[in-house]
C-alpha cells in the first residue's frame, strides 16, 4: 500500500500538470487555485479557490482535477471549492508571472505592494513591448479577473490579470 505522503506528492505533482482552461500556459497549481490535497486511509480531498467567485471555469476546473487524479487518488476523491480565503494574485508563482507576461497578459501587481501604494496611479506595463504607457479600456476583459487595457506606444491592446 503507498504511503499517505507519497499519494498527496503525487497527486500535487499531477495537479501541476493541469492547466488553467482560461490560460493554458499556467497550471492550477502555479495560479494557486489548489489550495490543499490531503489523504487519509482510502480517501483524498483535493481543496480548490477560484480565481474570482463567478468564476465559470470553476467547473472545468473541477472535471480536470478529477480526470488528472483519478489513477493516484484510487480511492474516493473528494474536490472542494473553498471562497474562505478569497484567492489573491500574490498565490501566483513568479514563474507563472513570467510565463503570463510572455503569453500577452499583464501580470498582476503583489497585493501587498498595491495596498501600501493605493492612492498612487499604478502602472500597468505593456506585455507585447515593456511600456508603462498604457491606458485602461474596460474593467473586464475577456474574463471577470481581467481588465482591458491597450499600449499607448506599440498600440496592442492585451489583458491585466487585476490584483485581489
């Protein structure tokens, strides 16, 4: 019989395998939406924070999850969505902050930066060419964790992961 250990190890290894639906270049894991994987005896859980509340991958989440699992989690498998915390953008890997950047959405500030410099005007730098001027074009983009926002110099519009 494999070890309790080693079944969470290797279920948080192919957890890192899965992708987020709405940006296939991070996993779940990276973005911080897996907030826990715990086994005991013939059963794990799996605990998951979406990005944003009404997020509608949260279900698509939940399918790979369980697709990924289900050869290490042999027994039950029991997927959580947990709001209690709210998820932050400061559970985003800095590997996975490159790879957004490199991908054309804008990473997203640290929250704690972002709360100590609230009144200031944040710059959000263009991904396509390192600008800092750019300009907001809607508070949501192409998903309700992401904002809008265009290059003022190179002119590509890209999204900002928006910090919370």
């Amino acid at each position: 019989m494999v070890s309790v250990s080693t079944r969470e190890e290797a279920l948080w290894r192919v957890l890192g395998s899965v992708m987020d639906p709405e940006i296939p270049v991070v996993s779940i894991v990276e973005l911080g939406i897996v907030r826990g994987v715990r086994c005991a005896d013939d059963a794990c859980t799996v605990t998951l924070t979406p990005t944003y509340s009404g997020c509608p991958a949260t279900r698509v989440i939940e399918h790979d999850v369980r697709v990924a699992a289900a050869d290490v989690a042999t027994g039950a498998l029991d997927v959580v969505t947990s709001l209690s915390p709210a998820w932050t953008t400061d559970w985003i890997a800095p590997e996975a902050r490159a790879r957004l950047a490199a991908f054309g959405i804008a990473p997203p500030h640290a929250t704690r930066e972002a709360q100590v410099v609230r009144f200031a005007a944040r710059t959000v730098r263009c991904p396509h060419c390192g600008s800092p001027r750019t300009e907001e074009l809607s508070r949501f983009g192409s998903t309700p964790c992401k904002a809008q926002y265009r290059c003022i110099d190179c002119r590509e519009p890209f999204d900002y992961f928006k910090p919370h």
